[in-house]
C-alpha cells in the first residue's frame, strides 16, 4: 500500500489539471515531443534496415556467399567442391576463375572483371532468381565462345545480342601482347545487381584459362552457397574441417568482400539514430520544465504531506511517476504510430504521390514508392526503452528538489 501511494498521488496530479491550462499545455508539448523522436525513430531505422536488405540482395547477385581459394583447390579443386558440398548446410558449390580484362566492340572498350564459370554448376550456386539467367547459362554452356554481359556493360558499349565482342587480359594488355586478345558472341545480358552491372561478364571455364594463362596469380577459386548467409563464414569453414590442405585455404565470406559497403551503412544507421534521439531528449527537457512548474505550483500540497508523515523517498516517487505517466503515454503513442507507418509507408508515398499530380496540371511528381522498410521489433523494443530511461532521468532533478522542500517555510506563509 505504501509503494502505491506515490503513483496514485503521481496520477492525480497529472490528470487533474484543468484549473492550470499552462501546465497541461506544456506536459502535452513534452508528450508529443516524445511520441514524435520514437515514431521518426521507428521509421528511419526501418527505411534503413530496408535499404540494408535491399543492398545487400543486390551485391549477392555478383557477390558469392563464400569464396574458397589456395593451393589444394588449384590442385584438385574437384576434391574440395566434393568435401565441401557433403557439409549439410552447403547448398552448393561451383569452380570460377575470375579476373579484370578489357572488352571492344566497334570502337569503344571499357575495363571489366570477366568470371570463367561452369555453366551447370553456376547455376546451383548462383543468387539471381531470374528464369531468364538460367536459360543465358545453358545458351552459354552451348556456345563455346559464348559471353553474357551485364545489362549496364551492354548498353553503354551498344552491344546487343549475337554480336562480336574482343577481349584481352588485363596482363596482356600491359605487356601490349594483343595477340592474345580472344573472340566472344554475345548470347544475352543478365542483371549482376546494381555494383555488377557495368563491369561484369560470364564466359566458359576452359576459356577463361585461355585468356588468363599468361596472367600470375590468377588462380581457380570456389564458390559455396550456404543456407544461412549470416553465417556464410562460419559454415564454410566448418565445411573444411577434415579436408587435407584446409588450413592453407582462405574462406573469404561476402560480408567480408563488401565490409567498406556495408559497415558504412552501419555508421549511417548508428549516427542517424543517435540524431534521431535527440528529438527523444527535446522531449525530456520539457518534462523537466513542466516537473518544475509543478513542484513551484504543488509546494503547499508537498509541505503538508511532509508533516502528515510523508518520506522524502514518498515526494520523489510522486514526481517520477507524474513525469513517467508522460513519458509512456509518448512512447506508446510514437511506437504504436512509428509500427503502423513504417509497415504501410510505400502506399502512403504512393498516395501523395498521386494527390500531387492531381494537384499540380502537367506535373510528374515521383516518390520513393519501390522504398522497402523492415521492422527489427528488437529494434523497436530498445528504442521504446532507451525513450523510457531518457523520461526516467529527466524526473530525477525535480523530484529531488521537491523532496528537499522544508515544510516549516512553505507553510509559513500560508
């Protein structure tokens, strides 16, 4: 009974307000304050967390889960693959021999990585669900001289379908052996995702060991598809456990191959919530304004209660709950709308999308309607609770002055 006294005095004083408009006005400013940073806080961090995984699908598209490469997979990679595929969490596994060259066509050339695969094989292991990209890789398994370019690479050099392409290893072209330049035809135009469309093509394994012979260091290397791309390190390396020649073999996962990408969309995302916070402490502030205003205005009320036999610890529970009532009501106002709008934030971008049009003759307003968001409800979880240790924190100091109100002077004067 004694540990409830506090909050239900705390929840009188903040919901009988009606004589002192000031401080309803300003205890409601310090809602919204709060309710707003936790909404745009949801949001933001789902918008990135959207743009993460969409980011992240599209490096995946050129991008392996697991690179294998070193000596026992230049000897036998044939062994390894085997080995490594027997691992129940290895989806699949398929040779490459990748490295930069140069591609002409009537004039125009440009730098590009040019990956040897096996057709049949590439398939398993490839991260494009297109149908489309299955069928170029058995048109190119039929066409000994066959290449796909990424769709970007095709339309800036013009290139289209069953045209003759030339291209010379990087090596050769720094020796000036041009000789060595070789003759491909064109057999499609596949989507290598949005950092691979410009600077990517596929041709024959057999072939690529022509163009890079004279290349050192280019070396045949593996690709493993694994069922968690989480833990595309962790798996491939207890894949290799058993193998002979494991421990000279290097396991490179892909988010160690885009670690630049994807740890500076990590800063991003930390350094957007920290601003995004403060919105949150804005809040705060004002509860610590409007906490003041009602220890000046409750000081009579204090006193009395101090000599009725209340603690300080009693005076200070009251003026915490008061400033926490505001602050929940806040957090589950911004997390309940920051929820709803994220999950709904495409077709609300799409409706004001239209409305602008119909609005502004002639215009063509577009909106970020493709924009993806993903809602981590751990995410949501934390904000909600770091936005209720802001409001806690901010109740301290006016509760500990209300709690060092003296009796014998407020009531002297009264």
């Amino acid at each position: 009974m004694l540990n409830s006294f506090p909050v239900f005095v705390g929840l009188r004083y903040s919901l009988t307000r009606k004589n002192n408009l000031l401080l309803s006005f300003v205890s409601l400013i310090s809602m919204l304050g709060i309710s707003l940073g936790v909404l745009i806080l949801i949001v933001a961090l789902s918008v990135i967390n959207g743009s993460i995984l969409t980011l992240r699908g599209e490096a995946l598209k050129s991008v392996p889960h697991t690179t294998l490469t070193g000596p026992a997979i230049t000897s036998d990679w044939l062994a390894v693959q085997q080995h490594v595929e027997a691992h129940p969490e290895v989806v699949a596994v398929a040779p490459y021999l990748e490295s930069e060259a140069t591609i002409r066509h009537q004039g125009k050339f440009s730098f590009v990585r040019v990956r040897g695969i096996s057709p049949e094989l590439e398939a398993n292991v490839s991260n494009n669900d297109n149908s489309y990209f299955d069928e170029l890789l058995t048109k190119l398994e039929q066409t000994e001289n066959g290449i796909i370019l990424g769709t970007r690479l095709g339309s800036e050099l013009d290139i289209y379908s069953d045209s003759e392409v030339t291209l010379l290893g990087l090596d050769s072209l720094l020796r000036r052996q041009e000789s060595n330049a070789l003759g491909f035809e064109v057999v499609g135009f596949a989507d290598f995702g949005l950092y691979g469309n410009n600077n990517t093509a596929l041709i024959n394994l057999p072939q690529a060991k022509i163009l890079y012979a004279r290349a050192p260091g280019t070396e045949i290397a593996l690709r493993v598809k694994v069922s968690d791309i989480d833990r595309a390190g962790e798996i491939a390396n207890s894949a290799l456990s058993g193998l002979n020649g494991a421990a000279d073999l290097e396991v490179a996962p892909w988010y160690q191959v885009q670690a630049s990408l994807f740890s500076a969309l990590t800063m991003e995302k930390m350094l957007t919530s920290f601003m995004l916070l403060m919105i949150v402490v804005i809040g705060a502030v004002n509860i610590i304004s409007t906490l003041v205003m009602v220890v000046s205005d409750k000081s009579p009320d204090i006193a009395i209660l101090r000599t009725m036999g209340a603690s300080r610890r009693t005076i200070m529970g009251i003026f915490m709950a008061q400033g926490l009532v505001v602050g929940m009501l806040g957090i589950l106002l911004g997390g309940a709308g920051g929820i709803l709008l994220a999950f709904n934030i495409t077709e609300l971008s799409l409706l004001i999308e239209r409305l602008l049009n119909t609005l502004f003759t002639g215009a063509n307003i577009y909106l970020l309607s493709h924009l993806q968001t993903r809602i981590e409800f751990v995410e949501v979880m934390l904000v909600c609770m770091a936005a209720l240790c802001i409001s806690f924190l901010a109740t301290l100091y006016p509760a500990w002055r209300a709690s060092r109100i003296q009796p014998a002077e407020v009531l002297r004067y009264e």
